[in-house]
C-alpha cells in the first residue's frame, strides 16, 4: 500500500514558485544574481537570501559535490533595493 502523501496542484505551483525564485542566475564566474520577492516587509528575509546563496555555490562545484554545514547570521535588516 503506498502511504506517500499525494500533491495537490495548488502545491505543486507553490513548489515551483519557490523554486523559481530560489534560483540565481550566474553573471560572472562567481557573480550570481537572484530575485526577491515583494511581501510587503520592506525587507530581505534571510532564509531566501541564505538559499539563494547555497544555490549559487552549489553551481560552482561539480556535480555530485554536497554542502554539508552552512551557518549565518543577520545582524542588520537586508534591503530589498539592493
């Protein structure tokens, strides 16, 4: 009996907008660009910008090649003009 949890549409566009705006676009060897969306906040949240960041490195090592540690910390608000 397969007890995996079925996805709903509404999730499935959900999943794929996250991930859309999780990705970076790479400008230069290690100059990558990502979105940010508009919450309201008038601020970065820290979490994006944290996986936007892991997914840039991920796309400067080989394949295969896995993060094992990541830490930050957000001392000041982030923002979002910049």
């Amino acid at each position: 009996m397969n007890t995996a949890p079925t996805t709903t549409p509404d999730h499935a566009g959900s999943v794929g907008r996250l991930l859309d705006l999780l990705d970076v676009e790479r400008l230069e060897d290690n100059l990558f660009r990502g979105q940010s969306t508009n919450a309201g906040w008038m601020r970065v949240y820290g979490g994006q910008v944290v996986a936007q960041a892991l997914m840039a490195a991920s796309k400067t090592v080989n394949d295969g090649r896995l993060c094992h540690s990541l830490h930050s910390y957000f001392i000041r608000p982030g923002d979002p003009a910049h």
